[in-house]
C-alpha cells in the first residue's frame, strides 16, 4: 500500500516554502521534498512533528491508498 500524502497542499495553504517546513521540524528540505513527491516515508517522529505544524492529525496528512484497510 503506497502510502500518500497531502504536505504540498497544506504546506502552500500555510504559506511555507520547503526550507521552511524543514526547519520547523528538523528535516532538510530535500527531505520534505522526497515526502511530497512520495519518494521518501518520514519516520513516525518525523510524521507526527509535520502534522503537529499544520494542526492536523497525522491522518490528515499521510494515508494510505491501493489496498483494502486492515
């Protein structure tokens, strides 16, 4: 199950560019730059920092997709 997520859109919504995000969690912004285009899964700490910047829930940000749900 490839796992999806939605950083880019909340990301622009906040107006943050990727250095920016980066910082606020302690990733380099080619980090966030592979999660967005999905080359690169964050870590659980690295999910729940990027959620926890856009007061959303890690569900919000990271789903998901091609396989029933167990």
């Amino acid at each position: 199950m490839p796992l999806e997520n939605r950083l880019k859109e909340f990301r622009a919504a906040g107006g943050l560019n990727q250095q920016e995000l980066g910082s606020l969690v302690g990733a380099s912004r080619q980090t966030i730059s592979l999660i967005e285009r999905g080359d690169y899964n964050p870590s659980i700490t690295l999910a729940l920092k990027i959620a926890r910047v856009f007061g959303k829930s890690v569900e919000e940000v990271f789903y998901l997709t091609g396989e029933e749900e167990v």
